[in-house]
C-alpha cells in the first residue's frame, strides 16, 4: 500500500451506462466535463468488466467480491424472487466500519428488501439512503425512499405513476411533458414545481455525509440510478432545441445530471480540502442497455451516440457486450494521468479496498487486489488467471469465461463452447472453437471448477422443471421474496413500510 495515511474511498457506480456515454470515452454529441477531468486526470481502465450483465448481481459481486459461481445473488430474480444478501456474506463496508471507517450508501442498493437481513443498514452502512428494492429504483419521482430500513414519505411526489409513465412513453402520445424552458413536468402530481427528483435527494445525502465525516476516512458508495431508463430528466437543459428524438434529449440530460452530481462532489472534497486524501473509482454496473430504452432492435447501437462499443451483446447476456464497462480511477498527486490494460473486474475492488486500508488477513475472495497497477508498478501487479460469469434463466444456464486472449461462452450444458480471440478479433465475427480444443477444454474445466451450486437459482444441467419446482417450494415455506413495483401508491404499500414510516426532513429545498 502507499505511504501516508489511510485513504478515503468514494465508489461510484452508475446504472446501465454505455461504454461510449461519455466524452471521455468517446462520446462527441454531448460532454460530461466532470468525468472527463476525473478521467483524464486519472487512471483509465480500458480493460474493464463487471461481475454481471445485469443489476443485482453485479452490486452484489461488488459488495462481496465473488464472481457468479461463488455469489448469493446470481441473478435479478431468483425462483423464490429478489434474492438478498445473509449475514453471513461478508461486504466491504463491513470490513472497512470495522477497520475504522465511516461507511456511507445512497442510491441503488438492489440486494436486501427491507425487512430482510440483507440491506444495506445491515451489512456494513453507518448511513443507508434510497432504494433498497431493485424494481423500485426505476422511478426517478418516488412516493417514499428509505433511511436505515425506515420510510420517508415524500408526499410532494404522490399521484407520480412510473409504471405507467413507463409503459406510455413507449408511444410517440405517450412522452413526458416538459415546457417551454426544457422543465419537467411529473405527471400526476398535485404541484409540478415541488416534485422532488430521487437523485438530487440522494445526492444531498452524499454530501451531507461527506460534510460529517470528512475529519475521518470515510467510504462512501455513491450507486447513482442514473442512466437507468425510463428516460426521463427534470430539465432538458442545453439539449431542448437540439434536432433530436425526445428521448436522445432525455438521455443525454440524464447522464449530464449525473455528470453535475459528480462536479459537485468534487466541489465539497476540495473545500474539506481532503480531495488528495481520496480514492475516487467511477464505473458502470452491466454492459449496454440504452437500446431497450430506444426501442431498438435488441443489442443495436444507437445511430445517433453511437455509445455501445465494439463488442457483440449486452445486458442480460454473458457475452462482452454485457460484461464489459467503462472504469476508471482518480487520486490527486497518488494515480499519474494514463491507461491501463491489466484486466480488472469489479470484484476486485473487495481487495483493492482491504490494500488501501490497511486491513489485516482480509477474507478470501474472487478478487485481485490492483493497488500495484494504481502505483504505477504493474511488474508487481498479480493477474487473474482467468474472470468467470454466470447466467442462469429459466431454460437455460450461461457461463462464460475470459481467459488469456479467449472470450468464451455457453448458453446451456448440452450445447457447444462458443471461443472468440479478442486478441484479433474484438467485435466476435468469428467464431473459432473448433480451431482450439485446447483452449476450449480449459473453458470447459473452467466451467467446472468455478461453479458452486445455489439453492434458488438454475444451476447448469438443472431443467424448467427444476426451476418451477424451487419456486414452488418457496411457496409453501413462505419465503417468496417479492418486490414493489415502481408505480404502487405510498399508502397501498406494505404493512410492514406503513409500520416503519416516521418524518424526516429530507433537507433538499424546493
């Protein structure tokens, strides 16, 4: 680890960027100039993946540094519903509260409904704001949000209907309505103008975190919904006249309220003059999801962004499309500005932290520390021998491995390894298993080796029939875990919310 005191850590996770979504990775339509200076003032990771092509797996795999085949949560549904992390899965914010440090989570979390053991006020968080259920995070205007496993009631924002929003802006009739001066206006609500929007009360809280633990070191995970559809963005902004479909402009100003949060951030680092002193490592959740907000064909780039990336694939799928993400990190006067390309995977930063902070005998995991590649000292740097991903729906079971200069994947047990060198061959135009045996029967012992079997997932071989027969075991033990969906009234939600409600001053003026 670097001489000096301990770092803090602040991890941002956006939720289902492009890999070109940002100018800094390529995007020429529209800038994101706060990321842009984290990242060009920093460490680029242009070998970068995720420990999952979509959502809650990959936060879990985050959170406990375990790949697929190892990890509680495998995918966003299991055959019992959401799944949620137990006490005993070990998190990073356990360790580092435990090493001393100020642990903070606003956003996403995705991997413990309340009244579970598995949300983020139990698994290592001092401060736990935003959503803890996975479907309800696709709501930008929600009726409530949770504060340590209690509701806060946010009335300003009852009669906002998301699902429904949802499913309307699906039709040319059905989009959001914004004004003259590009503002929104939230469907449903008593008053437009006092709508509050999630991420900036989620923001608020980071900075207020920020505000009362910058004397000591501090991790904060920042698991910002953005860019996560349906598009939507309180104010069209610079883009409103721009010559494009409604929904490019509210793309493009969703990732700009983003990359504003980011700045802000920043901003409140360096009046606590601690921006030195702090680790700052930004990356996306899954690989490319911005068609299904399109109405694309599925997995097509966009003719406008052009924002995929030149790999086939994308979320909800373990091919390279759906695994690889933009990542990089920034540490003033710690990381010179550059590249690298030692593979790394969200997974490792478990261990990365544990470097940073200084734990003694961290627990075992997937991941790698990558502390000698942000030292610039690469010769020292341990390398995986190989990344493994899972994928199990209901009539099939994906893995897939990255392995040297092989990209391989299986949709199912009983058909063949698909082998790809992403050496020569990036986009995957041609396949070439039968070329490489060799390495195919690696992939194949890889696929062995790295799976463990899960209780409420479909595990490789198992069939429909299996996965029907769990679910209905669930039944009868009464542990279906199931979500609230997006648009469900305040007052219609569970007994269980309506129990814990209380009034807190959610501090974010009108």
């Amino acid at each position: 680890m670097m001489s000096g005191t301990r770092p803090n850590i602040l991890f941002i996770l956006a939720d289902d960027l492009s890999y070109r979504d940002l100018s800094c990775f390529g995007q020429v339509q529209f800038e994101t100039p706060n990321l842009d200076r984290l990242c060009q003032t920093g460490l680029r990771f242009d070998n970068a993946y995720c420990g999952s092509p979509e959502c809650a797996p990959s936060r879990g795999s985050l959170m406990t540094g375990l790949h697929m085949g190892h990890c509680r949560i495998r995918k966003n549904n299991s055959a019992r519903g959401q799944e949620h992390l137990l006490a005993s899965d070990l998190t990073i914010a356990e360790v580092l509260k435990k090493a001393g440090y100020a642990t903070g989570m606003v956003g996403k979390w995705g991997i413990g409904l309340p009244d579970t053991e598995g949300t983020p006020d139990k698994k290592g968080f001092d401060l736990a704001f935003g959503f803890y259920d996975q479907g309800r995070a696709h709501t930008y205007y929600p009726h409530y949000l949770y504060h340590n496993s209690e509701s806060i009631p946010i009335p300003e924002n009852y009669g906002f209907d998301m699902e429904a929003t949802y499913r309307h802006t699906r039709t040319p009739a059905g989009l959001h309505i914004y004004d003259d001066e590009g503002q929104l206006i939230p469907h449903g609500v008593a008053d437009p103008k006092r709508a509050k929007n999630s991420e900036d009360l989620c923001y608020q809280r980071a900075i207020d975190f920020i505000d009362q633990h910058h004397q000591q070191p501090f991790f904060l995970y920042y698991a910002t919904q953005l860019p996560h559809g349906p598009c939507i963005t309180p104010n069209l902004g610079q883009f409103k006249d721009r010559p494009w479909s409604q929904k490019h402009k509210e793309w493009a100003g969703m990732i700009t309220h983003l990359d504003q949060h980011v700045g802000g951030l920043l901003d409140r680092l360096c009046q606590h003059e601690i921006l030195d002193n702090t680790l700052i490592i930004f990356a996306s959740d899954n690989g490319y999801a911005h068609w299904g907000y399109m109405g694309r064909q599925r997995y097509a780039d966009d003719p406008l962004f052009r924002n995929k990336g030149p790999w086939r694939g994308g979320k909800f799928i373990a091919r390279e499309g759906g695994v690889r993400v933009p990542m990089f990190a920034h540490w003033s006067g710690r990381i010179s500005a550059g590249g690298s390309y030692h593979t790394v995977t969200l997974y490792d930063f478990f261990d990365t932290a544990c470097d940073l902070a200084g734990v003694q005998d961290p627990p075992t995991t997937d991941g790698v520390s990558f502390v000698p590649t942000l030292e610039n000292r690469e010769t020292k740097q341990q390398k995986h021998d190989h990344l493994y991903w899972e994928n199990g729906g209901h009539a099939t079971h994906a893995q897939a491995v990255c392995l040297d200069q092989w990209f391989a994947y299986r949709q199912h047990p009983n058909q063949p390894v698909q082998l790809w060198d992403t050496k020569n061959d990036i986009g995957g135009e041609h396949e070439v298993a039968t070329e490489h045996s060799d390495a195919v029967q690696r992939v194949l012992d890889i696929f062995e080796l790295e799976h463990q079997d899960s209780q409420w997932y479909l595990n490789p071989g198992e069939s429909e029939e299996s996965f029907q027969s769990k679910s209905q075991r669930a039944i009868e033990l009464g542990d279906l875990q199931e979500g609230v969906r997006a648009n469900t009234e305040y007052r219609s939600e569970t007994k269980s919310m309506e129990k814990n409600e209380v009034a807190v001053d959610l501090a974010i003026p009108d």
